[in-house]
C-alpha cells in the first residue's frame, strides 16, 4: 500500500538514513548521559551548603555550562571540526556529527540534573549526612534515587533536542533523515521524500517521548 501510494520512494535509502539518525541520536545521547549527569551533580553539589560547596568551581562549570548550551549547533560544528578531523579523521558521515552533537546537548542536559537535584527535599541530604554519610554514598543512595524522574524525564527531552540536532547535522553531510530531506528531498525537489523523512522523525520522536513518559511515570512515587 505505501508503494502505491509513494511509488518514487526507494525504501531501501530510507531505512538507511533512519538508521544512521537513530545511531547519531544513540550514541551521542549516551555520551551525553555521562557528561551531562556528572556536571550537573557538580553544579549542584558545589552550592553553597552542599558537601562540596566552592564557589569558584561552581561559577567554573556553571559558565562551561552557560557557553555550551549559547552556542548555535551550525557554528559549534564548524568550531569543533578541528577536534573532529582528530578524532575521526573526517567530518562527513555520522561520526563526523558525533562531537558536535555532545558538546551541544550535554550541557543542556546538565542543566536539567541540576535542576531536578534542586527539587529534593534538604531534609533528606540532612538525614544522610547525620547519619555519618559520605559524599559518595550520598550522591548514590540519596540523590540519584530521589532525584531519578527527573533525570529520565530530562534525558527524554535531551532525546527529542537530539534528533532535530541531528536533522541539522543532515544538511552538513551528517546523513540521516536530514540528509535525505534536504540533498534528495528538497535539491531534486522530490516532495515525496521530504514528506517522508519528516514523518520519519516524528515518529521517532514520538516513540521517545512515550517511552519516557512510561518510564518516569513508573519511578515517580508521588
């Protein structure tokens, strides 16, 4: 049926570009995860009153922060091709996106661990603290547990940023469902395959955004 409908489709290039967006979205989201969970425990444990309370650090990381996520993604690719061709050796193809895609959404994601760390009850960080508590167990048994909703619901919306970060990346030979809309859909001016790419990412991206609802609704104990 959707043959007859799209008869111009070669399917076979579609999948592929699906592919290489949800490889780009993966694996910078992972990375991202990691970096963006460690700098916004940072931020938020070097607040005044926090066991690493140092305002200097803060202001440090938080303007790391601030910088990354001001940056347009357009002109944080074109600065980080340097570390890219070192990297990879190219900037073209999937990889060559990868650095970009982190450096632009980590700090974002950052911001939102920070955040959802804020909303934890103080009397809960108290209680572990009198208890005889170190950091390290306070950051893993307190803090990433209460604070768990918000993470995941703060990686699915890093998610959804990530997949229209990556139909950018498209249009500067990244490839993916951005490539496809724009070099095949919009320069031989094939509406079809435009049509295509774009539900394409809608669906992913509606498949994130229900996954994670799922998910944070389970932890969510209120």
């Amino acid at each position: 049926m959707t043959k007859e409908l799209l008869p111009n489709i070669d399917w076979a290039i579609v999948w592929e570009a699906t592919c290489q967006t949800l490889y780009m979205t993966g694996v910078s989201l992972f990375i991202s995860f990691i970096i963006g969970l460690g700098l916004g425990l940072i931020l938020f444990l070097t607040l005044p009153g926090n066991p690493w309370q140092n305002q200097l650090i803060h202001f440090v990381v938080g303007a790391i922060v601030n910088v990354g996520r001001s940056i347009p993604f357009i002109i944080l690719f074109v600065l980080l091709i340097p570390v890219t061709k070192a990297i990879f050796g190219t900037i073209i193809g999937e990889n060559g996106a990868l650095p970009a895609l982190v450096v632009s959404t980590a700090p974002f994601y950052a911001r939102l661990v920070e955040i959802g760390l804020r909303e934890i009850d103080k009397g809960v960080i108290e209680a572990a603290k009198s208890m005889g508590a170190s950091t390290l167990q306070i950051v893993v048994k307190v803090l990433i547990p209460e604070s768990l909703p918000a993470i995941v619901s703060g990686i699915t919306v890093t998610a959804i940023s990530l997949v229209g970060l990556t139909a950018m990346a498209g249009v500067t030979g990244a490839g993916g469902l951005g490539s496809l809309a724009y070099v095949i859909g919009y320069q031989r001016n094939q509406q079809d395959v435009v049509l295509v790419a774009t539900v394409a990412i809608l669906v992913i991206v509606f498949a994130i955004q229900f996954v994670g609802n799922a998910i944070t609704k389970k932890l969510d104990k209120r």
